[in-house]
C-alpha cells in the first residue's frame, strides 16, 4: 500500500527508535566496519573479542561469551548447567516467551511460578511448594527496571541443593549490591535486541558467568560443539591454528551454530561508549513520566522500585503502567499517533505450547492481572520532555477528558 495513503499524526511518539543515535554513531561505527572487511572475519572475530573484554570490565564477569541471540544465549548456559530432559526448571508466569521456551528446548520442564504485584518479578514466596526431586534450577528474570528479590531466590535455592540461572536479557546496568545481574547466580544473560538498553542493529545476545568449566561448555555449543577459539591479536581474525584438527572435528558436543556476527559486536562497541549518559536518560525520563502521570484515576499503578536489603542500581528498560481498561488506552493513544508495547498479552502457563502442562485461568492471578492490565510507554534516549508531555496529556485525557 502506499504510504501516502496513511498520513502519520504530526506529533507521532514512536514507541522506539534510534534514528538520531545512529547518525552520531556513524563515523566511529564506519571506521569499525572498514577493519571488519580488511580483516576478512564476519563471524565471531576480532571486534566480538573486543565487545567480550568491553562486557566483562562493564560487569565484572569472569566469562562474556557472545552469541547470536538472547535466546540462543538462555539454551546455550541451560545446556552448559546439565539442564536436560527429566528436569524441572522454576520460571515466573509472567515474562517474555522465551524464559520459558529456553528450558524446553534444553528438553526440560518450565514449572511456573507467580509473581511479585509491584516489580512483576518471580515471588520467591511461591518456590518452596513448587519444588520437588526432579527440581534442578531456578531462573528469576530481571524484568522493565530492577532485579528480582536474588537473596531470597538464592536462599530458596541453597536449602535444596538448586542451580539459579538468571534471565538477565534486560538487565544491563542492573546491579544488585554492587554485583551485576546475571553474576548472582550459577550464570545468566543478556539480550541485544534493538529496543534493549544497549541494543544492536539486529539479534545479539551474550552468556554471564565466574564459572570456567560453565563458560568452556558455553564456548563449545555456540560453535558446533568445537574446541573454544584461542582470543585473536591484534589485528588478526580469531582462526584455528594451522594443523589444529582437532577443531575440524565435530560431535564432541552437540553444538549449535549461534555465533555473533562482527557488524553487531561492531555497533554494540560503539553504543557501550554512550550506555551509562543512556541509562542516566532513561531515569530522567521515567521521573518525569511518574511527576506527570501520578494520581490520574484510572491508572492503577506506576512503576515502583522496591527498597531491598541491599542496594539496588535500577535501569529503566521499559516504563510499565498498569490500567483496568489498558486495551481501550492503546488505541486511544494510537489514535493519538503514540506508539506503545504490551507485556505481556498471555501469560507462559497459559501459552498454547504449554497445554499440555494442564494449567488453567486462575492458577497464577498476580501474572494474569499483570497480562491484562499492564502497557508501556515510549522511553528511550531520544524521547523528548516534550514528547513525553503528549504522552502523558493524552493518557490524562482518556480518563479524565482533559489534559491538565
């Protein structure tokens, strides 16, 4: 169809997009796809070795394996903890897809388990019923803005000899007491989705971990099960050494295919440069958005960082309201040319995929509720006050009929 058939709103708020940071990123990005072609890698090479020395001193890992994706990166370390079939793996009931398709497709179980009302994150209250022999991890998701409640996740998992393996696909700049979520556990994740807080142009993910035989096991899947590649020198691509035919062999593992490509590892290095001036945005934004949109009835609840024992460095990925009439707000505010994003419209026990788990409407009401009346707003470092303020005057004016 053509598009000027559908003219755009003039004050159109995307509810993402990179556009302007992209532009400024360009020369130092250029440069880097100029050395990606003269070294002639364009897989898993000298500039994915760069963003895995870049990641372990941002997070404090011990390993930073690259991958393909935030999926790939979930199977990869499930596998590499001996996760497989006839296991049971804890995962909250309100998350994205793939916490949960991760453990199946290690051929494992995804038990779930309800979720805390204000950080949506896993209930550690609700794991002691739901552990039983065939138990061997839990996976606590770092979702929207904060860490799950680790201690009490570990605490669980200490009493009964469990692994914690952490969905952290959002929790980059999310500490917990100074250590970096995804270290907490046995190992965890992240995720360079584009719309991520450090994005790429493309799928990219990343595997964390302290443990060396984990991020050994992790190196050998991603790449069919070989031998890990040595890192590279300088200016050369990360090879096999001549005669090294052990490498050629494979079956050692049954490994996968989920390299990074240097073009993403290349715009994650030029990104990483502005992640912190990102982040420190993004909690500008979400302050102003919470000064502006508190006390309009009809908005149930706002983002809310709980105060844990511990400090907590919060990033602020997406900024989650909640709303009784939540499907009527997004089209009000389509109409209004503002773009949103629901998290999430079905809950994981409810998935089709999972039926046969013989779950029901009504075994998880917190993550239900949360399915239901829970949408986003646009929050990303190129959101201007100003665009911020039409959002919040036209969420004002679907309940209220004004804008002030």
């Amino acid at each position: 169809m053509d598009s000027k058939a559908m003219p755009v709103p003039a004050s159109t708020v995307p509810f993402f997009t990179q556009a302007e940071s992209f532009e400024r990123s360009w020369p130092r990005l250029s440069a880097y796809l100029d050395e990606i072609c003269e070294s002639g890698t364009y897989s898993n090479g000298p500039k994915t070795a760069e963003l895995e020395a870049a990641l372990r001193a941002y997070t404090g890992a011990r390993h930073a394996i690259a991958v393909g994706n935030g999926t790939d990166a979930l199977v990869l370390l499930l596998r590499a903890a001996g996760i497989g079939p006839g296991d049971e793996v804890i995962v909250p009931a309100f998350s994205f897809f793939a916490s949960a398709s991760s453990v199946a497709l290690a051929g494992a179980v995804p038990v779930f388990a309800d979720v805390d009302q204000l950080t949506y994150n896993l209930d550690p209250a609700a794991l002691e019923a739901l552990v039983t022999p065939r138990t061997k991890a839990i996976m606590p998701v770092h979702l929207f803005c904060q860490p799950a409640d680790m201690t009490a996740v570990l605490a669980v998992a200490e009493r009964h000899g469990l692994l914690v393996l952490e969905d952290s696909a959002e929790g980059i700049g999310m500490r917990l007491d100074g250590r970096h979520t995804g270290l907490l556990g046995a190992g965890g994740v992240l995720s360079f989705f584009p719309t991520k807080t450090l994005g790429a142009l493309g799928d990219a993910g990343m595997v964390l971990t302290d443990d060396d035989a984990l991020a050994g096991t992790v190196q050998r899947l991603r790449d069919h099960g070989r031998p890990a590649l040595p890192p590279p020198s300088a200016g050369s691509a990360r090879k096999p050494p001549a005669g090294r035919a052990e490498y050629a062999r494979q079956g050692e593992l049954a490994g996968t295919n989920s390299k990074m490509d240097e073009l993403q590892a290349a715009a994650l290095l030029t990104k990483l440069t502005t992640l912190d001036d990102d982040i420190r945005r993004r909690a500008v934004l979400a302050d102003a958005y919470t000064r502006r949109l508190r006390g309009i009835p009809g908005v149930r609840r706002l983002p809310t960082v709980v105060e844990r024992g511990e400090p907590v460095d919060p990033v602020f990925y997406v900024y989650l309201i909640e709303t009784d009439r939540r499907d009527a707000l997004v089209s009000h505010l389509a109409a209004a040319g503002i773009g949103t994003e629901t998290y999430y419209p079905l809950p994981l026990h409810l998935q089709p995929c999972f039926a046969h788990l013989g779950h029901q409407e009504g075994d998880f009401p917190r993550a239900e509720a949360a399915s239901h009346r829970t949408v986003a707003l646009p929050l990303h470092p190129e959101l201007t006050l100003t665009q911020l303020g039409r959002v919040c005057d036209a969420v004002r004016s679907f309940f209220t009929g004004s804008t002030s």
